[in-house]
C-alpha cells in the first residue's frame, strides 16, 4: 500500500519525540488530549474534529492533569520525610545466601548482593540478609497521558491511562528518554509518597480506565506495581505495563495474572546489540514474550528503528519471522521512529523511507497488524481491517478517530480485529 502523510503533522508532533513525559516537550496533540481526558476518551467524534484536532496548536493548559514531574506532585499526600521507611518493603523474588548475602530473582541479571549493598538497579538494597525495595510508593513522575502513547493501539484506543513511575532502571539503554529517571538512585531524584489505594482512586478521579507504569522501568518497581494492580482492580480499573521485558520467568508469569496488558520494547533482534548497546539479553526478552503470549494477556510490541544499529533488512525480516512463528500475526508491531537521545546524540532521527521498509518487510512476512509510530500524521499509524483493508480506527498522532469496530469486529466485513476495545 502507498504511504502518504501530511508533513504538516510530522512538524506539529515531532518535537514529542514520542514518550518522553517532560512539559516542555509535550506535543500540541498531546496537550489537546489532556485538556480533557474525558474528551479524550471520546471515540466518537466527527472527521472533520479529528483532523482539526490533529492539525492545530493547542489553545490551554493542562492544569490539573499535567500531575508533575520531579517537583512534589500535588496530588499525592507531601510526604519528602528523609526517613524512607515508607518505602521499603521486602523483595518479593530474592534468594538468602551465606553470610548474610542475598541473590536477587526478580531480572536476569540475578545479582549478588553482599549486606548493605545494592543491585544494579540502585532500588533494591540488602539489609541485614534480608532484600528490600526501596520504592514502594515512591512516585517521581505521575501524568495523564493517552494510551496511545504508549503506544497502545489495540487497547482502549482514545481513552487515558493514569500513568506512574519511580527512579531506577535494570538496564541501562543509550537511547533512553528518560535517562534523567531511569539511570538515578531514589535519592538522587525528589519523589512523593502515592501508595497504591491513592493510585487506583486517583486514576477513578481522572477518569482513566487503566493505571500505565511507565516512563522508568516497571520490573524493578515489581511489588509496587503487583499492589497498585490489586488496587486499581478491586475499584474496576486496568493496568498496563511499559516494559523492556527484561525480567525471569516466575515473577513475569505471576504478573500476568495481575494485569491486563503488557507493551514489549524490544530494542533490537540481535544479541550483539542488547549487549553493546542495552547492557541487556534479547534472549531472556524473547522468552518473556512467548511467556506474555501463552498466558493470553494483551500484548503489543515497540521495536524503535536506530539508523546504523538496528536497521538492517535482514534484521527486520527476522524479527517478523520470529514474531509470526512464535507469538502469531495479530500481535501489533509498532516501527518506532528514533530522535538523538542521551548517549546517541550523534546518529540522526530515523529516515521515514526506513520505516516504511521495516513496515513493508513485515507486512510481507504475514503480520497483520504492523504500525509506524513518531510519525504523526502517517497512514500507518491507522488501523486496517487484515480481511477487507479498510480502517478500522482511525488515528492522527495521539488523537483518535472514528472506530470501525462492532463488538470487536470490522463493520464492513466483521472480521474479528484482536484487542481489548471497551472500558
Ligand atoms: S532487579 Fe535489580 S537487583 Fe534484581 S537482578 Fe535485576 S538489576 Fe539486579
């Protein structure tokens, strides 16, 4: 199919450079969507609405749910004691060793961790022999934000996500957004004291179906997430997870029963690259995601496209090869458009040619469902119906159109489309 997109779009958006949840870098769509999350949840609005919402500035602020970063969040109790003790809890996944050593179970990094030290993570710390979190409810960043940007495009599109994160990271990407979150110590960042029960309130307050962690890396805040999840169910609210998917096998299967849907980033699909340039292993991400899959939990899949590291022909067809074979066709594939980041300041923004030749590539492999994401504007980011080829929701940026769906089903063929589509 020929792509065509509106420039005009690319440079409205663009500068949101996707994920990052920084104010100064929050995009005029993504603004608009915030102005009213209520709106925003809308699915239902005229074409005409939806593309003048796609193409202009946006006209006001977000006061009130812009929730903060950094700064103490206003809506969660002032609580910067130095006393952590609020805190902490115990580990969840931790192995006791002798003399008081600990072996953390929770990511495959499986560090071993002497008495008074940490784990590579910076967030967990042995105590005596006993492990430790230590950002249970130690929130550093709490937004509003679609659930497109996510991206989440087969999960209650149009509707916005509660989305929350702590310091600290088990991997340490060199293309990170949120390098300024995800590679700090707890303390080293101001944080505010949100436990689960305000969490699964707050979201209810700001009428968001679903609670993301994001921005950061959810694993490492395991228990935190676990008990926001029970939280936010017990009053009829999702939870999604943004995750690197770096994680061992019996916490993630546990983690599936907890929540409702779990997007992937896979960074690359070579070893080579995990160990350069994620400190990471594709392996362990792959087995995660063929775990996700078999315990039938919601699933989409981020590959970010970085000129010369991760772009190659032969790498995108195996990919899709891999994804087909192992997870099936109608897992959403999401080509990401990369912008010099952190430690990858000297490579420029991925060509759109790039991505349409990933997209091309995996199309052609079978998968049904294959998107294009920052790049505002572009066709691939609507989604088609695999039987009948028309839209069946329609999207500009973090704006949704109108959805084509009955029940779950393409109105013009009622081909059944894959995904989570009602609150
Ligand atoms: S979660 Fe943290 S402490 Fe545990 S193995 Fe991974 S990096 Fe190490």
């Amino acid at each position: 199919m020929a792509m065509k997109y509106d420039l005009r779009l690319v440079e409205a958006q663009v500068g949101a450079s996707g994920a990052r949840p920084g104010a100064a870098r929050r995009s005029a769509l993504e603004r608009r969507a915030l102005v009213s999350p209520g709106e925003a949840g809308s699915v239902a609005f005229n074409r005409r609405a939806f593309l003048k919402a796609a193409s202009l500035p946006c006209l006001a602020a977000c006061a009130g749910t812009v929730i903060g970063r950094h700064d103490a969040l206003p809506v969660f109790a002032a609580s910067l004691a130095e006393d952590d003790s609020q805190f902490t809890k115990e580990a969840r996944f931790y192995e006791k060793q002798p003399y008081r050593k600990i072996k953390c179970k929770l990511c495959p990094r499986e560090c071993v961790i002497d008495d008074r030290e940490r784990g590579y993570c910076g967030v967990r710390e042995n105590r005596g022999g006993t492990y430790y979190t230590l950002v249970h409810s130690r929130v550093v960043t709490a937004h509003v934000d679609p659930i497109e940007k996510k991206p989440f495009f087969h999960f209650l599109p149009g509707t916005v996500a509660f989305s929350i994160a702590t310091a600290g990271c088990n991997v340490n990407c060199k293309m990170c957004q949120n390098w300024d979150i995800s590679q700090v110590r707890p303390e080293q960042v101001r944080s505010s004291y949100a436990p689960p029960q305000k969490v699964a309130e707050l979201a209810q307050q700001y009428n968001c179906p679903s609670v993301a962690y994001t921005y950061s890396e959810p694993v490492i805040f395991y228990e935190y997430l676990a008990d926001c999840a029970e939280a936010s169910h017990r009053l009829g609210v999702k939870s999604v997870v943004v995750t690197g998917g770096y994680i061992q096998q019996e916490p993630l299967q546990k983690l599936c029963h907890q929540v409702d849907a779990i997007k992937v980033d896979l960074k690359a699909y070579s070893e080579k690259f995990y160990k350069e340039v994620v400190n990471g292993e594709l392996k362990a991400v792959l087995d995660g995601l063929v775990t996700i899959r078999k315990h039938g939990v919601w699933n989409e899949i981020v590959y970010l496209v970085i000129p010369t590291l991760n772009d190659s022909e032969a790498e995108f067809k195996g990919l899709a090869k891999w994804v087909k074979s192992e997870l099936g066709p109608d897992v959403p594939l999401h080509f990401s458009r990369f912008h010099p980041e952190y430690l990858l300041k000297n490579l420029p923004p991925t060509p759109i040619e790039t991505l349409e030749r990933a997209k091309a590539i995996a199309d052609a492999e079978g998968l049904h469902y294959v998107y294009i994401g920052n790049v505002p504007g572009h066709p691939a980011e609507n989604s088609y119906c695999p039987n009948c080829h028309k839209i069946v929701v329609e999207r500009a940026g973090y704006t949704v159109g109108t959805v084509h769906l009955r029940n779950g089903k393409c109105q013009y063929c009622q081909q059944a489309i894959p995904g989570v589509w009602r609150a």
